[in-house]
C-alpha cells in the first residue's frame, strides 16, 4: 500500500507523518497521535461527533483522508485548553450541564467554536443550525445551545 | 427515611458533574480510546444475510489462509447459550440462522481491511426457510417456529414460554370481571395501535477488547452498562469461573439500555481464546450498531376500556403481541413489565391482560429506555383520551378522577404507595395554560394541546444487587467503590454526593473510583432500570454509616465518650457533649495516640455497604396476582402544545412541560437534565423514528434515512418540574428518573394532533408526511 509523508500542524505543534493513502483525518488523529479525543460515531460523515477544525473550517474528519491535511493546520478539542485552562465554551457546558455522555461533547465544541470565530454573538436560531450537524442522544440539546450563548457573551475571544 | 428539615445540606444541591471537566476537554477515555499497541488485533464479523435459513456448511479454509488474518472461529467452537432471563442465543450462529445480521464467522487480522477482506473468502452455505416478520403471522397455527427447542432452554422461573409455538412468554392478569364490567359501562373504546421497531442510537456505538492469558483469563474492556452481568453470563455460558474474567467498562458513550446484558461482547472473547496473549478489539460500525444489536422490539396493542357515566374507569382489556424478533433472552421480561404495569397509572377495578412475547426473524428486542412503558403509554394514553371524550369529561379532569394513589389495589394485588402523580398533572396542565385555546401564527396553521400520564417500576430480577465500598485516606478524604456505571445519568455524582452527605465531608473530598472494574470495583447488577440512585444509593448509605460507626468508635474510646454523641460535620468529628473536636486528616489511617502516648486507638477504615429488595414476591402464573409485584413505581407527566402546518404536515412544538415525582432529588439540575433528554429523545421518536423492514432487512441503517432530532428541532420552551413524594426506602427518600420522561412523549405528542387536527393515526412516528396525508383524507 502506498505511503505517503505529509507535513502538518495539529494543535498548534508541527508533525510530519508517513501516512497510507486511504487513512482518514479521524483515524490519523487517534490512531497515529492518539489524540482520542475526536471521536468516531459513524465515519459517514452524519454524526459530527468526529468535528475538528481544518484550516479553521469545521470538518467531519471522517470524511477528509489524511494526505489532503498535507500543509494544513488542524486543531481539535484537546487543542481548546492553553497550558491546562479550559476555553471558556468549555466552561459553559460545564456550568450549563450541557454534558452527558459527552461522546458528542468534543465534536459540538469544535463546532460551537467555529461557530463564534465567524459570528462572536449568534443569537439562538444561528447557533441552533450551527449545530444541526451535531448529533446528541442525551441532552435534548437545550443546554448545549444554551452554554454557545453563554460562552459568547463571557468571552468574544477570538484565537 | 429522614424529614426533610434534617437533610445534610448536600442533598437536593445542584452540585458539578464528578466527571464533567473531563468530558469537557475531550481527555475522558471510553472503550475506544485505551491504547493497547501493535499487538492488538482486530476482528470482525462475517453476518447471515438471511432471515431464516439453515446452515449447512462453513468453509474457513481461505479465510485461515489470508496473510495476516491470525484466527477464524464459528459457533461450532462454542456450543454454549446465553442470555439474561432466557437462555436462546448462541453467541456465534450454529446450524441455523434467525435474523439478517446474525453472526455466523469471527475473525481477527491485524488490521481491520484483512479481517474484512477474511470474511469474503469465508463461504457458508445455507438452505433458507421460512420467515416471518410480525407477531401476528407468528402465533398463526401451522406457522414455522423459529425455536423449535424453546422447551429445552433454560429460564427464569417468572418467565413462561410456550414450547411448541413462537411464545418465549405470557404474562397474565386477571382481576375482578370485564365480561360482567362492560355491562355498567356508559361508555367503552376499543382501539389498537402499532408501535414501530427504533433503535437506540447511542453516538459510541458498541466496542469491545478481550484478551484471553494463556493462565486462562479473561479480560474485557466494554463499553458496557452491565460490566458484572456481562461477566456472569459470559463466564456460565463459556464454562468458566467468574473470577477468571474481569470486566473494566470506562466511560460509556450513550447507553439507553443497548449495551445492557451481553450483545456482541462475547464476541472478541471466543476469537481471543484462539490467539492467546492478544487483546482482540471489535468495534461496531454504525450499520452494525442499527440492526445486528439489541432494537426497541415493535408492539401491536389493542386496548378495550370502559367507564361509567361519572367518568370513572371500571374496566379495561389490554392485549399485547410483542415482536420480540430472533431472540428474547432480554425481550420476555419486557413483555412481563408491560404485563403488570399494564394499566398504566390508573386505578381500575376489573382488568383482563394478555402480554405475548413472541419471536419473528427481525431483529433482536432488548432493553431500551424503560423498557415496554413508550410502547404500552402510547396506547393506553391515547385511548384515555378517546374515552374521556366519548364520555364529554375533559381530559385532565378524567385522569384526575382515575388515576392511581396510595393505597390502590392495583391490578397484580400490590398495594400502591404513595405518588405524587396529581400534583405531576396539574403542574404540567397549568404551564401550558391548559382548556385555553391559543391563537396560531399563521391562518393555515393549527394549534392543540395534549396531555399523557406514565407510570413504571424498576424492570428487573425480583433480588438485583448493589454494593459500596469507602476507603477513607489519610488525610481525611474517601474513595468511593461503585459497581454501577456512569453512562451520562450523572450516577458518580449522586453516589459520591450521597456518600458525602451522609458521612459529613464537603464534595471536594470524595472521589468516584473509576472505571468500574470487575476485579476491584464491589459488585452491581446493572445500570438499567432507573435503579442505580435508589438501589446503589442505598449501598452507598449503608456503606457511609458504617465509615461513621467506625469512626466514633475510635473517637469514642479516645475521648471516653459516647458515640451516640459525635457527629461529622465537613470533615471534623464534634462532640454535642463536650464540644471537643478533631478533624478527620488527623487521625485517619494512623488513629489516635492514647494519653502520654501509652499506645494507639485506631486503623484504617474500610466501609462497606450493600442493598438488596428482599419484599419483592413472584406473581401467580394464570392470574398475575400477589402481594408485591414490583419495588416501587416512579409516576410523571407532561403535556404539549403544538402547531401544525396544515399545508405541510409540519409540526412544531411550543411548549413541553414535564413533571415527575422522584421521591427526592439528590441533584435537582441533574433530574432536570434527564427530564429534558429524555424528553427531546421522545420527541424524536413520536416525529420521525422508524426501522424500516423489508423481509428482515433494515432499509434505513444510517442517520440520513434513521433521522433523530437534532438542535433545530427543540421545542420552543421545555418547563420541567420535580415532586418530590418520598419514596419509604430509598435513599433520603429517592427514586429513580432516568428513563421516565420519554415514557408518555409519543402519547403526548399525539394527542396534541389529535387536538388540533382532529386526526389520529395508528402510531409513530408522525412525520409531516404522515400528519399532512391524515388531514387530507380527514377532509375527504
């Protein structure tokens, strides 16, 4: 099988891997650099659980092979705390309970950030679409959407 | 139980998840995510794509030849049965397979594109038979049978299968005299209703590691809601000692009852055994997870009820085929729940039940989310609400009038206890500003309201277990030994809460042990059934009050005091006599010098608990009556105002309130957080969930043909509420909530279409197809 070296920034940190042609985003980030914290719910690209930010887009990385990410920059949950400190998204689902299960969590944060770097005050109906990609079997989704507009109004940090 | 004034401050305080900051940064581990190394090997599974058929042959041959592929197995290898109430499963198919997805082959590669590539080379040959597909079809005379040995299989002596048909089991009741009831009727409903098959939809689905020593053990990492049951049953089936497998569940991502007992878990055991020394993993695909596991089994329910002029019930027939599909070892207790709660929460003198659960070559029925109560409230709540208006009482005031109290003789015998199901309808009643019509945004738009009760007792075993360990350290905090699993109810925060509270220490000092691991954690049944707060509450009582007794002992005799006298109040033992004081850090572990240091009292502290139902009583066989069919029965509400669009069968709702009587609420915010999950969860299941079936085959097994709610399909407004009537033993009063609040949506949701379209439909899920075409022909 065909590998290919490809040269990238995850989380800030620069990595080159020897990747084969037919290895997901998703997969390289858990399997090759254990970053388990992007989850695999479907790799179908339906679920959003595998969300991270792909050259600050947020992308199901289920659906992007790694050897497209050559160059890129990609940041996931574990790439939402600085030196230990929770992002202050993070903050609001704590304070909300906006988790469960919180398999979905690290997959609807990314997107709740993507969300307020393009818009830092969406009201209730743009962060709810935002979202819609985003599946959540536990919570009923209020306190998610909730702890966005929280998070919004403590912050408008921008990274 | 303790009044309320008295309860330690802890207790009814909306204290931050244990596990929150964790899940919150993404670095909780789940199943999926334990790292075990090159030497781990993947499986997978080679799957019957027949309904019914008969397997003639296996040739593993060229599997076992494919580089890299280290270990093929197939059900001959383990002959076993397994299963919780009813032994009828193999773990690998052997001779004959009974639903489309069964397991036929396993296979472990070193990588999962090997074991994939392995399963085509495996070639099975089969001779089909006849299959059915609906509950009805199945109980016909002369219809094939799927088990033909059901007779020889072993069962639990509450469960009564029917050798020779397609019944694994019937539960009855029969109390007072419907034939004769019917008679001083005023007005009597007959109706039936069909509940469609769903599926779970935990976002993990199902994963499993096991890796067999070459000293014989076995160790499974699952991402399970039963690690103990997963380890009994496995142990018996395989012929093993239970202390030669050890069961470590971390974090689980969504639960819902799916991963309850033992699906595919097995599986990765019996590969392992062929490649010892090697953890196996197996992780579902989300196309597995939809059809090849547990589902929520289809109902078809006709329902006859009566009452008097008054509005009062006097009788009701209820008729239940359950689609238990290709097994029922977890299916016929579900059957047996819907037969004794069978009258919902409403007192009705004469009762007449028939509960069938029945096989089909569908997929197999599990435990989904209080099991058997969606399916069976679906029904009866829409039928109440036909009956209410044949008789001309409005419908709150006509549940009011029949619903069940304390004190009820209900229909299997058992003396109800106090509920709080009253005050759960009028509070949902008056949030959405019930018998006021609202007007609709829009003049093609239609606006209604509707209402539907719930009642349901913990399902289970009549003698579940729960157990609690406490290890206070040396400074003074505590560890907490649970065998029940957080599976995103918050159950480590209200058991360490609990064990706080009832000791005397602030939050911050007692942390949940985890994961739950077989080989240390003390034993739990399983975290089903909404039992985990009550059951392993109490455990965690009983296991604080003996770290207390313990501790006054040591301070008693180094102080020369009563310990009937000391308390704990956060973290520092007080004497209410002499007001002398020590904190805990400060003898914990190493105890107390004795004067002029002339020895030492004390030690470590090690405090253990257990609970156990001991009142529980079996049912009689031809009757379903005796002095205590189930521990308790958790009650609740809610309510829905809805608006559809009449040009599009669109249906939104604007407002959902909800109210259930917990006894107590230990965490207030956490019993809200179920209320509305659970809730949402129900809704999505009345608007848009369905298992479409062809011939046994799942036509929609992904999220874009099985759609769920997502957050654009939130309610306008959730108003949720608590009751809190205590509960006589359960922990500060508490009882169970975590599967309750999807239990009355489906009926809810439907009688608020019925009230604005004046149309009813036979059953979920209502999608804006379905509501559009039944308001077109409603005109016709």
């Amino acid at each position: 099988m065909a590998k290919h070296i490809i040269n990238l920034t995850v989380n800030e940190r620069k990595e080159q891997l020897e990747v084969p042609a037919h290895l997901t985003l998703l997969r390289m980030l858990r399997e090759n650099l254990a970053l388990t914290g992007t989850k695999n719910g479907c790799e179908a690209g339906e679920c959003g659980a595998c969300t991270v930010l792909l050259n600050g887009e947020p992308v199901n990385s289920c659906m992007v092979l790694a050897v497209e990410c050559d160059g890129a920059e990609v940041m996931t949950v574990e790439g939402l705390t600085e030196n230990g400190a929770l992002d202050a998204l993070q903050k609001a689902f704590i304070e909300e309970n906006a988790i469960q299960c919180g398999f979905c969590t690290p997959g609807m944060l990314i997107s709740a950030f993507a969300l307020l770097q393009r818009n830092p005050k969406p009201d209730e109906i743009v962060i709810k679409e935002a979202l819609v990609g985003n599946l959540c079997r536990c919570t009923g989704y209020e306190r998610i959407v909730k702890a966005v507009k929280d998070a919004a109004v403590s912050s408008g940090r921008t990274r | 139980m303790k009044d309320s004034t008295t309860f330690p401050k802890l207790v009814g305080s909306d204290v931050l998840r244990v596990d929150v900051r964790e899940k919150a940064s993404g670095a909780a581990v789940f199943t999926d995510d334990i790292q075990f190394g090159n030497n781990l090997l993947h499986a997978r599974i080679k799957r019957s794509p027949h309904p019914h058929a008969l397997i003639k042959s296996i040739d593993t041959r060229k599997a076992e030849a494919l580089p890299g592929v280290k270990a093929v197995v197939t059900g001959d290898d383990f002959p076993g049965k397994i299963g919780l109430y009813l032994k009828d499963r193999n773990i690998i198919a052997r001779d004959r397979v009974r639903f489309i997805g069964e397991p036929v082959a396993g296979v472990a590669a070193v990588t999962e594109e090997i074991a994939e590539k392995a399963l085509d080379l495996i070639q099975v040959e089969y001779e089909p038979l006849q299959a059915i597909f609906h509950p009805l079809d199945a109980i016909k005379p002369g219809a094939p049978l799927i088990h033909p040995d059901l007779g020889d299989y072993e069962v639990a002596n509450f469960i009564f299968p029917k050798p020779g048909t397609n019944i694994s089991n019937h539960f009855k009741v029969r109390k007072g005299d419907t034939e004769g009831a019917w008679k001083s009727c005023a007005a009597v409903v007959e109706r039936e209703y069909y509940i469609p098959h769903i599926q779970h939809v935990p976002i993990e689905t199902h994963v499993a590691v096991a890796e067999v020593s070459h000293s014989g053990k076995i160790t499974l990492w699952s991402s399970s809601q039963s690690p103990f049951a997963q380890r009994d049953l496995i142990a018996k089936t395989l012929g093993v000692q239970t202390c030669d497998i050890r069961v470590i569940a971390h974090f689980v991502g969504g639960g819902f009852g799916c991963k309850a007992g033992v699906t595919m878990e097995a599986l990765p055991i019996v590969i392992g055994m062929k490649v010892k020394g090697q953890p196996v993993k197996l992780r579902l695909t989300r196309e597995e997870e939809f059809y090849t596991n547990f589902v929520r089994q289809a109902l078809v329910i006709r329902l006859k009820m009566g009452c008097d002029k008054d509005g009062n019930m006097l009788a009701m027939e209820n008729t239940m085929h359950w689609d238990g599909g290709a097994s029922t070892e977890y299916g016929v207790n579900i059957t047996r729940a819907g037969g004794y709660s069978c009258t919902g929460p409403y007192d009705i003198p004469n009762v007449k039940a028939d509960s069938y659960c029945v096989y089909t070559n569908n997929t197999i029925g599990g435990p989904y989310r209080g099991f058997g109560m969606s399916e069976l409230h679906t029904g009866i709540e829409q039928c109440v609400d036909e009956l209410a208006d044949e008789i001309g009482i409005d419908k709150v005031e006509f549940r009011l009038k029949n619903v069940v109290q304390g004190g009820d003789i209900l229909a299997t015998g058992m003396l109800m206890h106090p509920t709080g199901i009253k005050e759960c309808i009028q509070k949902v009643a008056k949030a959405i500003d019930w018998g006021k019509q609202s007007q609709p945004s829009a003049p093609h738009k239609l606006r209604g309201k509707g209402i539907a009760l719930m009642w349901k007792a913990p399902a289970m075993p009549p003698n579940p277990g729960s157990s609690a360990t406490l290890k206070l350290n040396e400074d003074g905090t505590l560890l907490l030994g649970v065998g029940g699993q957080e599976i995103g109810q918050g159950a480590f925060t209200v058991a360490a809460q609990l064990a706080a509270a009832t000791i005397g220490l602030p939050m911050d000092r007692v942390r949940v042990a985890w994961p739950v691991d077989t080989d240390y954690s003390p034993y739990e049944w399983q975290t089903v059934a909404s039992r985990i707060t009550w059951s392993m509450g109490n455990a965690v009582m009983a296991a604080a009050n003996d770290v207390r007794k313990q501790i006054f002992e040591i301070v008693a005799e180094a102080w020369n005091e009563n310990p009937e006298d000391l308390d704990i109040l956060d973290g520092v033992v007080i004497s209410k006599r002499t007001e002398k004081e020590i904190p805990l850090k400060d003898f914990a572990v190493y105890g107390i010098p004795k004067e002029n240091y002339d020895g030492w009292i004390g030690g470590p502290i090690y405090g253990r608990g257990k609970f156990m139902p001991t009142y529980v009583t079996g049912l009689d066989k031809e009757t379903g009556q005796g002095k205590r069919a189930v521990v308790h029965y958790t009650t609740g509400a809610q309510a829905f105002e809805v608006e559809i669009d009449s040009q599009t069968g669109k249906l939104e709702v604007i407002r959902a309130a909800t109210a259930f009587d917990v006894g107590k609420a230990i965490n207030p915010d956490l019993v809200k957080a179920q209320m509305e999950g659970g809730l949402v969860q129900g809704l999505s299941s009345a608007l848009f969930e369905q298992m479409i079936f062809k011939d046994g085959e799942m036509q929609n097994p992904n999220f874009v043909d099985y759609r769920i709610a997502t957050s654009v399909d939130l309610p306008k407004e959730i108003l949720t509420f608590i009751v809190e009537v205590p509960q006589d033993d359960g922990p500060y009063g508490a009882r169970g909530v975590g599967e309750h609040p999807m239990v009355p949506t489906i009926a809810g949701i439907a009688n608020a279409i019925h009230d604005a379209a004046s149309i009813r439909m036979q059953g979920p899920p209502f999608t804006a197809e379905k509501i559009y075409l039944a308001i077109q022909d409603q005109k016709k």
